[in-house]
C-alpha cells in the first residue's frame, strides 16, 4: 500500500481480540520507531513491551487507578508499550532550555508514530494513551526515577466488532478531519 494508504488506514483502536501479538510483529515495530530521527541523536527512547498476562494485568490495574478510570480499554489490550523517556544528550537539553521546547518529548512522538504506522501495516491496532498514573504504573512496573513516562500504546488486532461499530474511528479519512484551507498557510497567516 501506499503511505498515504497507510496513514489513512491506521486508527486509535479501544477494543481488541483476545488473541496475543507475535514478538516478531512487536520487534518490527520497535525497529521501526529505532529509526526515527532525534534531536542531537540522542535517541531518548525504551519501550517496554508488557505481553505477560500476569505482569499486564498489574500494570493497567495501576495505570487506570483513580481519576485515570477514562483509560480502562487498556485492560482489553494483549499488548501495552510503556513509552520510556530519558530526557536525552547534553545538547539537546541544552537546546530544549534555550527553544523552550522539551525535544526528547518531540522526538519520542516521531518515534512512535513510526511504531503504530508499522503496526497498521502489520494488521494490528493500535492507540497512544496519555491519561494514565504514570507514578502508580511505575512503581508497579519498578522502573527508576530518572525515567518518564510520557505515553502508553495499547496494541493487538483490532476487534472486528469494533470496526464494523464505529467506522468513524475506524477510518482518519478527510471527512473526520478539518479542511486544508482550516490548516494551511503559505508565507504569512493572513
């Protein structure tokens, strides 16, 4: 398919099969998002891949304590990729603090949108969860202080249910997504 094939294609998918994700799908993923561009090439990037029904079972239960409940299709997922972050290279954070702009974060974007864009053309489904406690979720998972979590993705095959259900969320086609003219501009905003 064409890339614009596939980014019309993929879609923040809620809802699951139970079936399990393949490590080699999960692995072409990862390197997908390893090639990502980063500031500095400082690569501020870990994804920990939780598949492990036991490990996976805890880690939602924390991640959607609380206020967080809004998150719950989490616990439907057979796959969630705690997005880890190190705030990068010397450089770039010194280049963060000068723009004002947190470049790891920026550059962990680009590397996951890379990893649910292969997982699109892989078949599976996918959706970026930022509403999480992201303390609660590392405490249980022991991952150290000095690493973020900026993101979640859920992942597994997309529950035909799902699909056939809501064909808004099914499709990210120009119909569900403002004009151009609403977006772009050449030289001047005016």
């Amino acid at each position: 398919m064409s890339f614009r094939e596939l980014v019309e294609k993929r879609y923040s998918c809620r809802r699951y099969e139970s079936a399990g994700v393949e490590r080699e799908k999960i692995n072409e993923c990862v390197k997908a998002a390893r090639s990502a561009p980063s500031a500095c090439n400082a690569q501020p990037w870990r994804f920990l891949v939780i598949d492990d029904p036991g490990v996976l079972e805890g880690a939602c239960a924390a991640a959607v304590s609380g206020v967080y409940r809004m998150s719950r299709f989490i616990k439907g997922a057979p796959v969630l990729i705690a997005v880890l972050a190190d705030k990068g290279s010397f450089l770039s954070k010194m280049g963060s603090l000068v723009r004002d702009a947190g470049f790891y974060l920026i550059d962990i974007g680009i590397a996951c949108e890379h990893l649910v864009l292969q997982a699109s053309e892989l078949g599976l489904g996918t959706c970026y969860v930022g509403w999480f406690n992201e303390k609660a979720l590392k405490k249980n998972l022991g991952i150290p202080k000095k690493l973020r979590v900026p993101l979640l993705i859920s992942m597994g095959y997309p529950s035909e249910e799902y699909r056939k259900k809501d064909p808004i969320r099914r499709r990210a086609g120009s119909e569900t997504r403002k004009d151009l003219k609403e977006i772009l501009y050449f030289n001047s905003l005016r």
